[in-house]
C-alpha cells in the first residue's frame, strides 16, 4: 500500500523500489491517496524524492490527507507536484507551511496549474482537410467537422481516410496538451498516431480499434473509451456537449473529462508508452452529427 511506503520507517527503500512504479488511482478516491491505493483513472508517479499527482482533480480535503501522511514521516519526500488540481485556498496553506516545517524537509511544492489545465498546456488545433473522409463538411475556419449524406468533391490525397468518416488535425502533439471540443450527435474524440492506416474498412484505420489509437465515444446516453478494440464504458452520464482531453505524452497519460459549468468531471485516463507524435482525430458517426474545436483563452 502507498501509505505503508510513505509512513514506514523504511520509506527510502520503499520508494527506491517504486521508482519505476506507475499507480493508477481513481479521481473520487483522491481525499484518501496517501491512505488508501485505490486502482481505477488517475496517473500518479512516485519516485525516490517526488511524489506525482498531476491532473488527479485532488481536492482540500485530499490535501488534508496528504499532510497528514507526510506528517508521519516526510524525510524522504523534496519535491510534490499537485499541479492541475482542486486544492483551494485551505489546501495550498496546508501544503505550502509544509515547506517552512524543517520537520517535513519538502523542498518544492508545484501546485500553480488550476483544474483548468489551459493557463499553461492549451493547444490551438486545425483540422487537416487532406486526410477529411468524403462524407465530412469543414467550417471556412477548419475548426468544425460535420457529417453530411451527400460526399463531398475533394481530390484524392494518400492521407484521406476512404470509408469511415474520420478527419485527423495538422499538428502533431507531444509534450502536454490541453484542448477542449464541443459536440453533437454521435462522435468519436480520438488520439492517434499518424501512421494509421487511411484505406478500407477494417479495425487497422478505425479509430480506436486498434494499438495505434485511443478514442472517447459521445452520445447523448452515454460515454464509452476504446482502445485495442476495448471497450470501456463510462458511468458518468452526459451533462453537457464539451469534452476535454489532456494529453502528458512525457508521462504517457491521455485523459477525457467532461466539461459542466466551468467544472472538469474525469470520465478516463489511458495510460501508456507513448513511441512517436500523436495527433487528434474525429469519427463524425451520423449524418448531421459534428464535432468543434474550442478556442482557448
């Protein structure tokens, strides 16, 4: 268990052997990280002075728990990064006197990033019309897929997916990336590499059917993630039409959440390593069905 590893006399050692070691921890689990290992969503990632909970949506009363394992025995620990989180105002003064306690020996807090993710990582993406299937419309402004019964006139291109409605953006991700996108109908919100293939119908140019790609599916009953030729359904149901991914690809992590009234709701995160770019990409499923890519402030 990591709060064994954190309160154990032996910690060092402990985190020696965790220092490769990736946890998967779930978001409603958070005010209890440091007490309880819970496996479901969240990337976390120890090492033998860092502790990792970005993007883990922890909250003040997470943050309480923190301090009260770190208060147990700290001497291990120099650097905790709770960057993209909840932590309110009670939460950073708990954390922050923990640099001022010469007990806790903590040396960096990074906490800056709000739930947000858009200060820092927001990407600005264009649709890349080459690779649009002919079954999809574009806005003048290439931020907005539409599905449509009638095939459009474009050239052939060797990047153009030629039977499922699907349409990739021009730049390539690495790094971390956050965007948000808004949608309607049936679609798939995808991450994929670019070298999947663009012809025929099989599961090899599917997006998410196959190891090249990751994909959240939006409908208005449900969310499902695929990967693999995986399904994963969510329970979260629908309470809006916008969608935020955030991408670590250092870390190999890729999240979707659910965005409500300016509140991120953490529907998965895939995990993974990730070997080259990525690039996101759209299953527009049925007629008049559409996806749009938001313009971040």
């Amino acid at each position: 268990h990591l709060s064994a590893g954190l309160e154990s006399p032996h910690s060092d050692h402990t985190f020696e052997y965790l220092s490769e070691f990736t946890q998967i921890i779930s978001d409603h689990c958070a005010a209890k990280i440091i007490q309880h290992v819970c496996v479901s969503d969240c990337v976390v990632v120890f090492g033998v002075s860092m502790c990792r909970l970005s993007g883990c949506l922890l909250t003040q009363e997470g943050c309480a728990s923190l301090a009260s394992a770190l208060s147990s025995n700290p001497s291990h620990l120099r650097e905790l990064d709770l960057s993209y989180n909840h932590p309110g105002d009670s939460g950073v003064k708990l954390l922050s006197a923990g640099l001022e306690d010469p007990t806790w020996r903590l040396e960096a807090l990074r906490y800056g990033e709000t739930h947000t993710m858009s200060s820092r990582d927001s990407c600005e993406l264009k649709l890349d019309i080459n690779t649009a299937n002919r079954l999809l419309v574009l806005s003048k402004d290439n931020r907005k897929v539409t599905a449509v019964r009638q095939k459009q006139p474009y050239p052939d291109h060797p990047e153009r997916f030629d039977c499922w409605p699907q349409i990739l953006c021009r730049d390539d991700l690495t790094g971390r990336c956050y965007w948000e996108v808004e949608w309607k109908g049936g679609v798939y919100i995808a991450v994929t590499y670019r070298g999947i293939s663009r012809t025929g119908g099989g599961d090899d140019s599917r997006f998410g059917r196959n190891k090249n790609s990751w994909s959240l599916f939006c409908s208005d009953e449900s969310f499902s993630v695929w990967h693999n030729n995986i399904r994963t359904d969510i329970s979260v149901p629908p309470s809006s039409h916008r969608v935020a991914v955030y991408l670590d690809w250092p870390a190999g992590s890729l999240s979707f959440y659910s965005v409500s009234s300016d509140t991120l709701i953490h529907l998965h995160t895939f995990t993974s390593t990730f070997t080259e770019p990525l690039y996101m990409g759209f299953r527009v499923w049925s007629p008049d069905s559409s996806v749009s890519l938001c313009q971040m402030e």
